[in-house]
C-alpha cells in the first residue's frame, strides 16, 4: 500500500514575538516529526492542545510551510508541487467558522465547488451530491448563519469535499457536536472510508479514535509518542487481558485467591467495590472468572487497555496546562 | 476563468446580502448634487461634465478600495481565508473577480448621477459616443479591480491596512483629475496625473459626454487598459510574494 501522506524529519517553528520577553525566540510546533498515513486508511491524530495536530494539518493543507523536513502527499511535495496537493486534498476545520453564514448552504457550495475548476453544470451536479450526502437538501436554501451546530459541521464536510480529494483533513470536527451529531458524523467518515478515501482526524476524542480510526498516532509537544492499531495500542501500558467485577463485602480472601491463580498478575481496586484483575493469557482470565462467579462477584467484564488509558499514561494528566 | 466568473457571481450573492456594502449608491446622489450645484453657482457650465463624471469614478474607486480591503478582513473573520489559500484556485483572480463584480454593482452610481442632473438641476446629460462611454466603463472597471488587488495582497501581510484605503481615496481623486482639472494643480503637480488610470479614464468619460470627437481614443482606452494590466500584475505578483511570507510566517489565519 502506498503512502497518502509521509513526512520525514519534519520541523516547524513559530518566532516569538520580541516584545513578550519570555527569553525565547522561538516555540517548536513539531519537532523531527516523522509519519506515514497509508492510503485508504483513517488515521487519527491523537494529542493534548499544542501537541501540533493543528500545525501539521496545515502544512499537509499547504497553507503553512515546513521549517525543515520532508512533507509529501501522495508523493508530491507541498513545497514546491503545491497546486497539485491542492487538487488532492480537502480541509475540515474544526469550530463555526469556516463557512458564509449570510448565504444558503447551496451558494457556499457552488462557490467552493466552482474554485476546484468545475465548470457550471458540473458544479450544480457536485452540489446536488454533496447536499445529498450530508443531508442537507431540505435546509439548501436557507441562511447557513440559522443552522445548528451540526448542521454546520456537516456543511464543513461537505466543503471539505467539494474537490472529490483523495486525503481529507478532518481538525477536530466534532468538537461542540451533540453525541447524536457526533455520532452520524462518525459513520459519514466510515463511508468515505469505504469510498477509499484516506482521511487524517485530529481528534480529542478517544471514543472517536477508537470507533472510527484504523491507527492512531499520539503526539505532544511535536513529537509521536506512540502510533497503532487504537484495539492493539493498549499493549503499550499493559500486555495483559483484565477481569472487572463488583465485590460486596470483605474482598481481601477473594483477592489472595486470584493471585494464587497462575497467570494472574494483579489486582487493584478501580473504585468504591469495584476491582481489576490484570491476566497474563486466556486460561488465567477463565480461571479468575470461574473463581469470581463462585465467590458471587457480580457486573462480571473482561477487556484489553483502552486508548484513553494510553493517552493518560503517555501524555500524562497535566489539566489545563498548554505546553 | 471559471475562478473569476464564479467569484464574481458570488460577490454580487453577497453584496445582495448586505446591503450595506453599497453605501456608495446612497452617497454618489449627495456628491451628485454638491459637485452640480457648485458648477451652477459658479455659473460654469464647463464644469458640468467634472460634477457628472467626478462622483462615478469617486464612487466606483471607493468601492473597489473597500472591497479589496474588507475582503481580506473578512475571509480572516469568517475563518475561510484558509481555506480559499488551500483550494487550486488563484487567490489574486479570486480577489479581481470579486472586486470586478462590486465596482461593476457600483457603476449604478452613473445612473442615479443622470437622474439627480435631470431632476435637480433640468440637465439632461446626453451620451453621443455610447459606445466609447461602454469601452471607457469596462475598461475602468478591469483596470480598477487589477490596480486595487494590489491593496488586498497587502492587507493579507498588514492586518491594519487601513491607511493605505485612505491615502488612495481623496489624494488620487485630485492628482487624477477626477474631481477638479489638473489644470488647477500646480505645474510641478501635474506629471504625477497621467500615471494614474483614473486620469485617462475620467477623461475619456467626459469626452464620451460631449458633443465633439473623441481624441485619440484607441490610445486612451489603450492607456487604461495597459495602467490597469499594469496594476493587475503588480497585485498578482505582490500576493503570490505575500502568500509565501504568510505561510513560512504562519500568519495566514490570524486575525
């Protein structure tokens, strides 16, 4: 399979303005970045505020240039084959803005349509489709500045759309989405996926990564911490299967036992009556679940680390602090 | 092409929106009737075709230097300034088609100049060259939109660009002759006139006003054209440079 995207060494700085006299002149967006988003793949870009998914979906974008490094798209370079990038890729920010709120979701359509060359009824044929597909028709005439949230972010698909790109940047597209929103969203990106189109999603959101992404990269401070498959990733902080269960009363007994078992290798307390137990293969986990059920645990689940726990344990817990 | 034209009909779906976009058309009657009853106080009917042809081109520049200013603005307000960089199109014939399309709306302001000298004033301004009035119309337009796309590339490197909107409104309206004759301008003053494309244009509009032949018009609607081209490259030029400083700076989007 070939790359849709690939960049090698990549470097972005921003200057500091001199006036701010934080004693440095410069702050580094991406640092030695390097990463391969394979086509047809969703691939999600997973970090904290200033981690430089933002930056890098710019410069795939081409409307930032890179520091240093390498960046090619479908093995073109942004740098000096930019309008061929161009034709390749579309663009999904993230937010309300992004749109002509003054006029219809129609007029905005025609207009970005008509900027990837098409000539008028070809325009109104990719308008009609688009409107179609986000599912828009009926609202097509009206002020874009009445529409919801969601209905705005789809309009923003729509526009992301309207070149027919082989890779769309999706930033952040669901922040302020209501979950039902959110969710028809979601299973928009897994038809374009099934369309072959390759798509990189800057997300926040690790349900969403987990549901809709084939990889996951994590980055924080210009850096890929990690990166693959978002099910496997868990192996990062833990190889092992975990038991979960609910224990009424006195727990210590239970406990002791589990660890007798061979295979297991912990338990912990995740909550007020409610534990984990980490197993080390399949028979473990069998032999713990036929000891719990014996002793009357109850809300019984096994399950592998999930994403958020290796974002947590990768990036840390740092609150509202921006690198 | 397909760029400019669907620019241009997307700036008359916004300026259909806002209204308030075409201050000029409420303003060209004011200056229609101070620039005509100050000829017809003066009893200087010479003047006449001055106060019929001064608020058109006044109108019609101020109109193009808001609009290549403001566009830049507002793509960055709205968040799709980004955006419009990203797609294959051209920014610079995006921004002419646009600019093309308001100074095309604000021609109007020629109309509601006749109607104030016909029912304030008893003159009615015949048109006996309509076709070198048309030619001088088109041509101003083209040549207005190119000169001021080299404003919105600067606006697009200068968020407070505002000055340069102002210094080329009134300056240029009295360097150019649009508004009074060079002729009233010191001697050292005038060279600096026939530079401008409003100067050749302004005239030409006058002189398609007025009962005797038009002199040398092919060389006149030559000088606009060329002025305007002049002004259209500068601008390309100077926004693919701005464009390139604006990515490697990274200040494309902010407001």
């Amino acid at each position: 399979m070939t790359n849709a995207v690939e960049t090698r060494g990549l470097r972005r700085t921003y200057a500091l303005d001199r006036r701010a006299k934080t004693g440095r002149s410069e702050v580094v967006a991406l640092h030695q970045l390097d990463l391969e988003v394979a086509e047809g793949s969703v691939h999600g870009l997973l970090g904290p505020n200033g981690a430089g998914k933002t930056t890098l979906c710019k410069i795939l974008a081409t409307v930032l240039l890179p520091t240093e490094g390498e960046v090619r798209v479908f093995g073109r370079d942004v740098r000096t084959q930019t309008r061929k990038v161009r034709r390749d890729i579309g663009i999904v920010f993230g937010g309300e803005r992004g749109l002509y709120t003054r006029l219809t979701a129609r007029q905005n359509l025609h207009y970005w349509c008509a900027l990837y060359g098409l000539r008028r009824p070809a325009v109104r044929a990719r308008t009609e489709q688009l409107l179609e597909r986000v599912g828009l028709v009926d609202r097509a005439d009206e002020k874009v500045e009445g529409f919801s949230r969601g209905m705005k972010q789809r309009l923003h698909l729509a526009r992301g759309l309207a070149g027919d790109p082989r890779l769309l940047l999706l930033d952040e597209p669901t922040t302020g989405m209501d979950p039902v929103s959110a969710r028809d969203f979601r299973s928009m990106v897994d038809e374009l996926r099934r369309e072959g189109k390759t798509i990189l999603l800057t997300t926040h959101d690790m349900d969403e990564a987990e549901t809709v992404c084939d990889v996951v990269t994590l980055i924080d401070g210009g850096r890929v911490l990690a990166a693959g498959d978002p099910r496997s990733i868990g192996a990062l902080v833990s190889r092992h299967e975990r038991v979960e269960f609910d224990f009424v009363g006195p727990v210590a007994e239970t406990v002791r036992d589990l660890l007798d078992l061979p295979g297991v290798v912990g338990c912990t307390s995740v909550s007020p009556g409610r534990h984990r137990v980490e197993t080390a293969d399949d028979d473990a986990t069998k032999a713990a679940l036929s000891l719990l059920v014996d002793r009357g645990a109850t809300a019984l689940t096994t399950s592998r680390p999930r994403l958020e726990e290796v974002y947590l344990k990768l990036i840390g817990d740092r609150g509202m602090a921006v690198r | 092409m397909r760029v400019f034209t669907a620019s241009f009909r997307f700036q008359c779906q916004l300026l259909r929106r806002s209204p308030g976009d075409l201050s000029v058309l409420v303003t060209a009657p004011f200056f229609s009737l101070l620039f005509l009853s100050m000829a017809d106080q003066a009893h200087r009917s010479a003047l006449t075709p001055y106060a019929v042809v001064a608020p058109v081109f006044m109108s019609v520049w101020s109109m193009s230097l808001f609009v290549a200013g403001d566009l830049i603005s507002r793509e960055r307000g709205t968040g799709t300034l980004e955006g419009l960089v990203a797609t294959p199109a051209s920014l610079s014939v995006m921004v002419i088609g646009r600019i093309t399309a308001a100074v095309t709306v604000s021609m109007l302001a020629f109309a509601e100049t006749w109607l104030i000298a016909w029912l304030c004033f008893g003159i009615v301004v015949r048109v006996p060259h309509p076709l070198m009035l048309m030619a001088t119309l088109a041509t101003s337009a083209l040549s207005m939109a190119g000169t001021a796309s080299v404003l919105a590339a600067v606006f697009v490197l200068v968020r407070s660009a505002r000055i340069f909107q102002n210094t080329l409104s009134y300056p240029v309206y009295l360097l150019s002759g649009v508004l009074v004759p060079i002729s009233a301008l010191p001697e050292w003053l005038r060279p600096l006139s026939k530079p401008i494309f409003l100067y050749w244009g302004a005239a030409l509009l006058r002189d398609s006003l007025s009962p005797s032949d038009v002199s040398s018009p092919v060389g006149r609607l030559l000088a606009v054209t060329a002025l305007g081209a002049i002004g259209f490259l500068a601008g390309r030029l100077l926004m693919h440079q701005v464009l390139r400083r604006v990515r490697v700076l990274g200040t494309l989007g902010r407001t």
